[in-house]
C-alpha cells in the first residue's frame, strides 16, 4: 500500500465521510494563463461555431427557437432556498443564492448538452467540409437536408455514457442522420435507454459502471473505419463546448445586474463526475472572471474520483475502486470511478477546491428544491445545494486566505443543476418521497 493513501483527505474518502477539499496548487490566474493547452481563441472559436449552427438548431429542435437556436438555461434567484438553508443549518448566508438551471437545458435536459452535442456539430461540420457540401459562408440550415442526412448516414458516432451525456450525443448524432451507438453503464437510468430507442438510437447495456462502457465503445469504434468516438475522458472538443457556457453566463449576470469584480466575489458550485463538464465550465469562468471567481466541483462520497485524483495527484492513473470505494451512488451522472485525463492536470491550478456529499444529502436537498423553488431536478442535480454551506463553515481559512470574508455580503453564489426535467412523473415521485423522508 503506497503512502498517499495514509493522507487524512484519502482516508476520510475511504470511510465514505462527506469532505471539503481546498486545492493547495490554485494560483492566480494571470500566472497560469499563458501555460494552459487551451486559451480563450478557443472557447471563443467554439462559440463562433454554435452561433453558425444556431439557425439549423432553431429549425430543427423547437424548443430553442424562442432562444434563436441558443442552447441556454436559465439563471434564477433561489431566495426561499436561501432562507431554507440557513433556518435548518442556523447559519446566516450572506450574499445571494442562484440556481443555474441547466436541468431545463434544451434538447437534452442536462449540463452534458452544451459539450455533447458541441463535438456532435463540430464532427458533422467537419465532415461537411471534407465533403464539399459546405462552404464558408454558407446558411447552416442545409444541415437539415437530405443530401447532409445521406453523407451522414455513412458514419457512425460511438459513445460511452451514465446516461446523460449519451442523451445529448444520441439525439443531436440521430437528428443530423449519423447512425450512432451509445454505451450505457450499469447506474444508467432505463427511462433514459428507453427515449434513446425512440430517437433511433442503438443503445448497448453493460452489468459494469462507466469506465467498461467508455472503453467498450471506444473498441467498437477502433475496428470501424468510418466511426467517430466522443471520448468523454479525454475530449478537448467536449471540454470547449462546455465552456461556452461561461460566455452566457457572463451576459445572463449583466442582464440580472450582477456585478463580479475585486469587492464583488463569484462562487460557483459544480456537479463532477468524469470532469469534462464542470471542467470546461470552470476553464471558460476563469477566462471571464479571472481571480474572482471561485469554482468548486461536488462528487458523491461513493465516487469521488477527482478530489482523489488531485490531492494524490495521480490523476486518471487511480480510480477509487483501487480503494475499496464502490462507485455506488444515487446520483447516477456523477457514478465515475476514474477521473478524465484531460481535465484533472487542467485545473491543478485552476480549482478552488472539492467537496462530497453523501446521497441522503443529496435526497434532502432535492426535496429543498421542490419544496421551496418548485425546482425538480436528479439527485446529480441537487449536489450543488452544499456548496455555499461549506464554504461558510469549513472554507474559512480559504476565505481569509483570499481576503473574502469583508466581502461576502456582496458575494454572488451559483448552484448549477444539471438534469431533471427530462425525468419521468414516477420517478421524480420517488426521489422527491425519499428526500422528503430523510428531511422530517
């Protein structure tokens, strides 16, 4: 047995005990910024390009055309949450509480939509190119035509999922007319393989968790020349797509009259499972915000793969299953046994910090949302609600640290949820009947 697994973090994590995690190599960013292996020409180029697909996007998913073709969810004050939160734990929460309601996010209904389908796009406007059937210029609503389903129908896209990010590659590869499989772990919902059929989508179920899945479909790829692999551990083009998503943010905040400055800090609370998403949401917010903004991911106790894979720093090269840690949990998008080997090095210097939580908190919490915001959102969804708990109780060596603790009162804190409004009437039923229980 090596020596990281001696330290107090590893082994709180090995008891399954909820931890707050605060990253001891986070710089300042001006100091990092030209080291990283993605720079804001990036994201911004990434941004370009669903802006040119936007119109195809409001033609052919109806739902967006209200936003123009914009995948975007709404950002909402949760003030009866607030108030809630600080009742039950007798703490004052200063400042204001929002929710990110990336469980309404179009076409998808979770955080996984904006990258998922972004590398969807991006492969079908590649192909395009290639092809000569578009050219710079060009109305990106020919994507919905016969002669673009024909050249896509000659390809195939492959995916390994927990469920969500599955849906948004399965439904947006189905609309474009690639043939497209996705790999399903053993925690995936059913409802969700269910809906995928119905798009047209070959759905492969496995008995192990998301690690067999991501591989099995990356094998299936490799003997197939014309398939395209959606690597959800390693996609730089993922990671980007969900960046974009700061880019709206930062306009939402000034539409809200949200000011995020020195004096005025961001704290934003981010549900972790392989990483791509909260990842790439992070890197984009730290090139908006820079120094004032600070990210925390949130992991179930029982798969706690990123706060394992940065403070042994070993990254991907350990999963929590080497630990005797079952990767069992309710929050079915966050059940990833080993971190992205992208994203992890990524934000070393980026992270503000991680925290776990338990799934009974998790239960409590979703039921909160409903209760006092009419909110439905997975279990995945509500690992969120915590963050602004423990940053006011054990993050208050990092708020002195960062010289945060004159400026909370005008601090802005964020809980981005991710699905929930795609799921089935019973089965919101029955996570709302178990939060309910563990509340009274």
């Amino acid at each position: 047995m090596t020596d990281y697994i001696y330290t107090p973090v590893v082994q709180s994590l090995i008891a399954l005990q909820e931890i707050t995690w605060f990253n001891p190599k986070k710089a300042r960013f001006a100091e990092v910024q030209s080291t990283l292996s993605l720079h804001r020409s990036d994201m911004l180029d990434a941004s370009d390009r669903l802006m040119r697909f936007a119109p195809y996007l409001a033609q052919v998913f109806p739902e967006t055309a209200a936003t123009n073709g914009i995948i975007e969810s709404e950002l909402r004050a949760v003030p009866a949450l607030q108030l809630a939160l600080s009742d039950v734990m007798n703490l004052d929460i200063p400042g204001r509480l929002w929710m990110k309601c990336d469980n309404q996010l179009p076409i998808a209904g979770s955080i996984k939509a904006r990258g998922g389908i972004y590398e969807v796009l991006l492969h079908a406007e590649r192909l395009a190119l290639a092809n000569g059937l578009l050219h710079t210029g060009d109305d990106y609503r020919l994507f919905d035509s016969e002669g673009f389903r024909a050249l896509f129908s000659k390809h195939q896209i492959i995916v390994g999922s927990t469920g969500n990010l599955g849906l948004s590659i399965g439904i947006m590869s189905a609309k474009l007319g690639f043939e497209v499989t996705v790999h399903m772990s053993s925690d995936a919902r059913e409802w969700k393989k269910v809906l995928l059929r119905s798009k047209g989508v070959n759905v492969v179920e496995h008995t192990a968790d998301y690690g067999v899945a991501v591989e099995q479909g990356r094998q299936e790829a490799m003997r197939q020349d014309t398939a395209y692999f959606i690597d959800d551990e390693d996609s730089k083009s993922l990671f980007l797509g969900y960046s974009v998503a700061a880019l709206r943010l930062q306009k939402q905040l000034v539409e809200q009259g949200i000011m995020v400055d020195e004096n005025h800090p961001l704290f934003v609370y981010l549900p972790c499972g392989v990483g791509g998403a909260p990842g790439g949401i992070t890197f984009g917010l730290k090139q908006v915000f820079g120094d004032h903004v600070h990210c925390f991911f949130a992991e179930p106790t029982h798969s706690p793969c990123m706060v394992l894979g940065m403070e042994t720093g070993l990254h991907n090269a350990i999963s929590v299953q080497e630990l005797g840690i079952d990767n069992q949990t309710c929050a079915d998008g966050l059940a990833v046994g080993r971190p992205s080997a992208f994203v992890g090095p990524m934000m070393d210097t980026l992270l503000s910090g991680v925290y776990t939580v338990a799934d009974d908190n998790l239960y409590r919490h979703l039921a909160m949302l409903v209760d006092t915001e009419n909110m439905p959102v997975e279990p995945s969804g509500a690992a969120g609600v915590s963050g602004v708990l423990r940053i006011l109780t054990a993050g208050r060596g990092y708020l002195t640290d960062h010289q945060l603790n004159d400026k909370l009162p005008q601090a802005t804190h964020i809980m981005w949820a991710t699905g929930g409004d795609m799921v089935p009437q019973e089965e919101r039923k029955t996570y709302y009947q178990k939060g309910q229980a563990l509340l009274l």
